[in-house]
C-alpha cells in the first residue's frame, strides 16, 4: 500500500543562490536545502511535475530524506546548478602504461584527485606540472568528445551549453571541468532532452525563479517493511514508469500524450501503485 503525501513545490523546499565564485553562466546557480519533507525518510515514489505536466518518477529507498534526491533532479532537469555532471562518473586513475613517467609524481590517483594536486602545483614551473597538465588536458579533450557522441540527436554545436562545455580547459576552476568528469548529479540523454524543450524558458530564469513550477509527490509506500529495494524497483518503479512514461525517465522511448493535470495524474498514480500485487 501506498500513502500519498500532499503534493509540495519546490521553493518550499530550496533556496536557488547566485554561484559566484565558481559558476559562469549558463552554471551559474547553486541549489540550497532548507527544509525535509515530514514522511519523506521512508521508501516510496515520487513524481516531478513542470508546470502541470508529468516529468519523472522515481524510487525512494528511505535511506535519507527523499528531499535529497529531489536536489538532484533539479539539477540535471534545469542545467543551470553546479555541481552536475554531463557524463558517467569518472573513475580512471593514472598513471597508466601511456604515461608511465608519472609514476615517481603521484601514484594510483582518479582523475578528479589530479585535478586537486595540480591546483597545488600549477604556479610552479617545472617538468611535474608540464606533465600533469597534458594528461589533464587530454583527457578532457576526450570527455568532450565522449560529450559530443553522447548527445549528437539532440544537442547542436551551438546550444549555450554544448558551446560552454567544449570551451572548457584545465585552466577552469575544478566545478567547471567536473561538469564533464565529476560524480553525483549526473544528467542523462532523456533529462537532458526535457531541458532543452523547455530551454527558451530556463535560460532566461534566475535564482528568484529558477524553481517556478515545479511540483512534487510522494507516495510513501506503508507496506512490508522488509520488502527489498530490487522488489520495489523492478515491481513498482520500473512497472510505473511504463505505464505513465513520464519524459525525463532513461526508459521512455515516447513520451505520453496524456494531456491532465498533476492533480488528475496523481490520482491515477495512486490508483496504479496500490492495484500492484507485491
């Protein structure tokens, strides 16, 4: 069974600021958590509205406040926040068989704890750093064609965001080359998609109204308690998301056509989640 928590709006629950030392625009905002939705450190579902319309839905495994994942979704729904990630999280560590001579530098190092030893070291003016620095800029020389590749159908060279990411350089505070390399907050195709239907709209909106209308419910799932997450992702999520296609979700192939409200979706949302046999 499932309870569903009165619908909320985001600026009830964030606060949008200017990101003044690290951000340029269009990644420019930075995303503040001030208040926990009351019922939300359970496992549930939860269902992101824009302006009336059904964007995600996703699964909460009550580990923290379900606000929490939420953050993330405005990030990567709006690409106007850091810290976000265009890509998978980076895990490659150096050195490596092509720059063996960086083993008696730094050893066994991910990409993104280079980028912190190079900031210690790139006022100096030694062979250390000229090395460091080829590794560095290459290797984002090839996230940004991973960049390129991963978005080619629906991204063009001249969107503000493709040109502001192939624009980066080693040189670019550590937030702006993680847009590329970093963890957590990632964005996908689909979530990116969604951005760059409503982009007329978001480029324009600053930290006061960033978060205008957008909404979100929760459906607290009130039933076994030792009911495993794999159950309720393959069960429950992944079976509502089939049937209501919400646009932002990696497995909506076609979005739905259901022209309601958020309020009539929810209504049939509950209905949906509690006819399910778990």
């Amino acid at each position: 069974m499932f309870k569903t928590i009165p619908k909320v709006n985001f600026k009830d629950y964030f606060h949008a600021i200017e990101e003044k030392i690290s951000g340029s625009y269009p990644f420019n905002l930075k995303l503040v958590n001030i208040k926990e939705l009351n019922e939300g450190q359970s496992k549930g579902v939860y269902a992101i509205f824009f302006k009336e319309k059904l964007v995600y839905i996703g699964l909460h495994h009550g580990n923290t406040n379900v606000v929490k994942r939420w953050e993330k979704h405005i990030k990567s729904l709006t690409s106007r926040f850091l810290p976000l990630n265009f890509l998978t999280a980076d895990k490659t560590k150096y050195p490596n068989k092509k720059n063996s001579e960086f083993t008696k530098f730094y050893k066994d190092l991910t990409f993104n704890k280079l980028i912190d030893f190079y900031q210690k070291i790139k006022n100096k003016n030694n062979y250390e750093k000229t090395i460091i620095e080829k590794i560095l800029s290459d290797h984002i020389e090839l996230k940004k064609i991973e960049f390129r590749n991963k978005y080619k159908n629906i991204l063009n060279q001249y969107h503000e965001i493709s040109s502001f990411l192939e624009q980066i350089k080693i040189s670019d505070n550590k937030k702006t080359i993680q847009l590329l390399t970093n963890e957590g907050s990632n964005t996908t195709v689909n979530r990116l998609k969604f951005c760059i239907e409503n982009w007329d709209d978001f480029k324009k909106r600053d930290n006061a109204n960033i978060l205008d209308h957008f909404e979100c419910v929760y459906f607290k799932y009130v039933g076994d308690k030792n009911l495993s997450k794999e159950v309720l992702k393959k069960e429950v999520e992944t079976r509502c998301i089939e049937h209501f296609k919400p646009i932002a979700n990696d497995e909506t192939l076609n979005k739905s056509e259901l022209n309601i409200s958020s309020n009539d979706h929810i209504i049939k949302i509950s209905l949906f989640l509690n006819n399910l046999v778990l």
